[in-house]
C-alpha cells in the first residue's frame, strides 16, 4: 500500500494541469498502484465561509462523502492531490471526522477510525498536540495548508468559526466516492465518468441502483382515501416509505424490486405526489372530489352545479374557419350586350 510521495504529485499532477479545473477535477488512486479504486474530487462551492456540516452535506448530494483515510498511503496520496492544485494556499482540506457531544471522534462513514495524523505539540507556538480544541460539539479535523511548513498536511481539529477565509467567497473541499451499488467491483463514480453507467439527475448514484417510480394504477381515487393502488418502478427497497401527498400510505406490501401495492390515506382533491423513498414523483396521483359531479365542492349536486354547466351551454369552443374568399364577378361577352343606342 505504500507509494513514493514523487509518483504520487506527478500522478495528481497528470489529472490537471492548472488549479483552474479544481471544480471538476478528479484523481482515481488505482489498485494496479497499490491503492483502493476509490475516487477523490475537488468541489468548489460560490458560498464564503462553508461550514463543515454544509461541506459534509454537499459531499453526499454528490454522492460521496468527505474524505476518510484509513493509512499514510492514502493520507499522502489524496493530500498531494489536493496540494498539486495549490489549493491548501488558500484554505486548509476538511477531512471527514468530527467529534461527537460525548468527546468521542467519528468518521462520517461510520468506520472505525484506525488511522490518524494529528498535529505534534509546537512548544514554540505554546500548542499542544492536536486534537486540542476542548469538547466543543463544532470541532472536525482538517488538513494544515502549506503555511505549516514541514507540518503541512498533518491533522488539526478546528471549529467552523476557523474553516471560513474571507478573503476567498469560493468553499473549497474535497469528495470520495468509494459505493459500488451494483456490486461489479468496481466504483461507481468512475464508472458515471467515464460513461459506462447513466446518472441521468447527476446524483452520483447510477440509474440502474436508484429507486424511480414509473406510475400508478389506478391514476386516480377518491380523496377520502381507501383506494388500493399498486406502484411500478424500479430498485424498491426491502421496506419502503411510501407517501401519498406527503402522507404515509396503508397496508404497504413491497411484492418485488418493481411493485408496490398499497392503499392510499385521505387527501386534498387535485394532483399529488407519489414518494418512494427519497424519489418523488410529482403529478402522479389525482384525488378526486367526494363527488365527481359537484363543480362547486359544496358537499351536493345542485342547481349551483347545472347553472356552471349552464354557462358554457352551446356547441363546445373550436378554431373559427376561415372566411370564404369574395367572389370575382366571371368576364363579360361584349357580343351578349344589347347594342347601346347610338348618338347622332
């Protein structure tokens, strides 16, 4: 697992050539070079002074999660990455740690941390080794930018009040992607880049893994609820939430990874959203009033009911033909015309 920091920077540095790309670029550390398969990306955001929970967040809209690093390898794989862009000049690299209220650091992935590079004690600078920030619930670890010197790239545990750098409006952080979801052994992001598999919403999760819904049948029901409906899509979990209109739905069976019958709760009448897990359909289901018939919604059908029908009572609307075109009166014979009388 070990790499030579040299062929490290120059294998970040033949992803990109200039920090101008830093918002789209990234690096596979492949496992033909003694690494995992995971991804790791630069993403900017136009937002000044980001802070680690909105850093984290925005990592897994994309379908990652901020960097966690389980040896020295990787630590100065991914940190030279980083680097090679010139961006630790700028802001140190959040890393995907933080602390937990009851004192105790976690990795964002869950995972054992089993690794750590925290920062010595400087004595001249009268610090402490790090992690030496109290028990403050902000605290998260981060890279030290090159200002550090020789400590450079070791851990620090700051608070989000110290991540901002007003000079600088762009947040800048760095992404892995490690989920394999359709389990080929290979990771899925690299796999979106280079066009083998489709994310059509740009989510980073591939479409064959994702959960869509295609339709309901039936389209429509009563808004007091009770109508059985089944559900078709694709990749339905084990134990689906489904929402109708944002309310959860009765007697939910998952009968396979493409169907889903359920019976619908009570309502507004009109359109309404289907969800199934975190996708939503919009437009997928219409409520209808109690009764069909009652145009007003006064709870019957009356004379307020006809007189609505009433108002558009003739031939329905169309488009208005064309006017004929005016006749052109034929030529006249001159030899049929009576002989004018003559003046003498």
């Amino acid at each position: 697992m070990q790499l030579h920091t040299t062929g490290i920077v120059l294998a970040a540095l033949t992803v990109v050539s200039a920090a101008s790309a830093q918002s789209t670029q990234a690096v596979e550390w492949k496992v033909s070079e003694g690494g995992n398969g995971h991804w790791y990306g630069i993403r900017s955001r136009n937002v000044p002074d980001m802070t680690w929970m909105e850093m984290r967040t925005a990592a897994q809209v994309d379908g990652g999660h901020l960097v966690t690093l389980s040896g020295p390898a990787e630590d100065a794989f991914v940190f030279s990455f980083w680097s090679s862009l010139r961006l630790d000049d700028m802001m140190a690299g959040p890393l995907g740690y933080f602390i937990t209220p009851g004192g105790v650091w976690q990795s964002v992935t869950g995972e054992p941390i089993t690794y750590t590079n925290w920062r010595p004690a400087v004595p001249a600078l009268h610090l402490n080794a790090a992690p030496d920030n109290g028990n403050s619930v902000h605290r998260f670890a981060t890279w030290l930018d090159s200002s550090w010197g020789s400590l450079s790239g070791r851990w620090e545990d700051w608070l989000d009040s110290e991540l901002g750098n007003a000079s600088d409006p762009v947040s800048r952080f760095m992404v892995e992607w490690e989920a394999d979801c359709n389990g080929d052994g290979i990771v899925d992001y690299g796999q979106i880049k280079n066009g083998e598999l489709e994310d059509d919403n740009g989510d980073g999760v591939p479409d064959v893994c994702q959960t869509t819904v295609a339709g309901v049948i039936p389209v429509s029901g009563a808004s007091t609820g009770g109508t059985a409906i089944t559900i078709k899509g694709t990749n339905f979990p084990n134990s689906p939430t489904v929402l109708i209109g944002g309310v959860p739905a009765m007697d939910l069976v998952r009968v396979s990874a493409t169907r889903i019958t359920a019976t619908t709760p009570a309502g507004l009448p009109g359109m309404t959203t289907v969800t199934v897990g975190s996708w939503v359909q919009p437009n997928a289901f219409y409520y209808r009033p109690e009764c069909g018939s009652d145009l007003d919604q006064n709870g019957s059908v009356d004379a307020g009911d006809i007189s609505i029908i009433l108002l558009d009572f003739g031939p329905c609307y169309q488009t208005p033909l064309a006017a004929p075109a005016p006749e052109v009166p034929p030529l006249l014979d001159a030899q049929a015309l009576p002989d004018a009388p003559r003046h003498r």
